[in-house]
C-alpha cells in the first residue's frame, strides 16, 4: 500500500489544503492528514475542532485525519507512510519546505518527501490569511468550505462579545 502523510496545523483548512489533498488521493492508496498538535502555539480553532472541520470538507475512502505530535518522521515511520507531502505556494515556502525535507531525509531516508503546488486560484491562500480577512468582516467565500466559513465567523463573533 502506498501511503502518504500530509501534515499541518490546518488552522484552518482552506480550499487550498483541499485541492492537495484530493489531487494526493489520486496518487496513494491512502493520505493521511495530520493535524499537528503544538501546545506552544496558540491555534484559533482546538485540535478537535479542525479535525471534525476536515473530515466533513474531505469526503474521500483514500484520505483520513489523524492527529500527531513530536517528529514527523517517528510519526510517518508509527503509520507506515512512504511519502510526506508538503504545499508549496511561493519560493519563500520552499526555502523553509527544502530545510524541513533534508532534516526529515537524514532522520529517515527511506522516507520521500514530495512537493505539491496548488490550483492556480488558490497559490495565494493561507490559513493565516484567511483568518486575517474573516476577523476583519471580509468575505472569505470560495476560500474555505462552508463549515470552516461558518465555523470561524462564530469564533470572530464570540470573540468580539467577550470586548
């Protein structure tokens, strides 16, 4: 079985995580995403949260969420995954991707990682971004899927009642 891992914090995911994550499905046997569990972060959406978000945009038989936390190599080598996959939108994502893939090769170099670029539309997506224009009352339709649109508003809107 071939199997590959797409990690991230996917806080949150956007149609840009979904459009490699699909294009990945027709590539493997089986995708992984791994939801990244990094306690020194400060997320806008709980580990939880963005796996249940996931697995309602991602309605595949080859894609599963998980989660993990530590080394992405101890955790590929723990599901028997082949191959890492990682997004590239811009030359400043591969610099830090290229650093991330060698470190990753010397800790197991029976391990692949493959660079993926997104859909033209979404080259300029990021979650950062994305939450950027929400918290600021911006239309992040056709960016996100329709449960983290509504998702994040809530969170906003929370937010805002508790000023």
């Amino acid at each position: 079985m071939r199997r590959a891992i797409y990690p991230g914090s996917f806080d949150p995911i956007t149609n840009g995580h979904l459009d490699l994550i699909e294009r990945a499905a027709r590539l493997f046997d089986e995708v992984i995403v791994a939801v990244l569990i990094n306690p020194a972060k400060a997320p806008l959406f709980t580990v939880q949260e963005r796996v249940e978000m996931i697995r309602e945009a991602v309605r595949s038989s080859h894609v599963r969420v998980d989660t993990f936390e530590g080394l992405l190599v101890e955790y590929a080598r723990k599901v028997k995954a082949q191959v890492i996959i990682r997004g590239i939108r811009a030359v400043s994502d591969y610099e830090y991707e290229f650093q991330m893939a060698l470190m990753n090769r010397r800790l197991d170099p029976a391990i692949e990682t493959i660079f993926m670029m997104p859909a033209e539309p979404h080259t300029y997506l990021s979650s950062r971004l994305v939450k950027e224009v929400c918290a600021l009352g911006g239309d992040v339709t056709g960016l996100v899927p329709p449960i983290v649109e509504r998702k994040m508003r809530e969170k906003f809107s929370e937010k805002l009642r508790e000023r």
